[in-house]
C-alpha cells in the first residue's frame, strides 16, 4: 500500500467516524422526541377519557330533561283534554 493509500483510509474512517457521531446524536435527540411524544399522548388519552365520560353524563342528563320535560307536556295535554270536554 503507498502512502496516499493509507491515507485515504484515515480521511475514510474519519469521515465514517464523524457521521456515526451526527447519527448518535440524531438518535439521541429522536429517543427524546419519542419520550415526550409518549408523555404527551398519554396525557392526551386521559382526557380524552374524562371528556368521554362528561360527554356520557352529559347525554344522560339531557335524555332526563327531555323524559321529565315529555311528561310534563303529557300532563298538561291531559289537563287540556279534560278542560275542554
């Protein structure tokens, strides 16, 4: 091997060394990435739960309202009824 060949070499492997020091450091930052990722979408899913929930209780008491409201309407309807007959 002449000389130019061994340094060929050198200038080679630093340069691999260099890029395998960017792509730790992408590594590094993408693991932090995926971490805060995760933390953001388990909080997210949780209240995604809690506004299910109030979304559910909120249905079941409109659904309340509408059934007492409907019986009001019924008894006064029959108080009409009886009113004008």
């Amino acid at each position: 091997m002449t000389n130019k060949g061994m340094f060929e070499d050198a200038i080679k492997l630093e340069k691999k060394d260099r890029k395998i020091k960017k792509l730790n450091i992408r590594i590094k930052d993408l693991m932090a990435i995926n971490q805060e990722h995760q933390s953001i979408n388990g909080k997210l899913r949780a209240e995604l739960e809690i506004e299910k929930k109030n979304h559910t209780l909120s249905r079941e008491a409109l659904e309340l309202e509408v059934r007492v409201k409907d019986k009001e309407l019924g008894r006064l309807m029959k108080k009409l009824q009886n009113k004008s007959l």
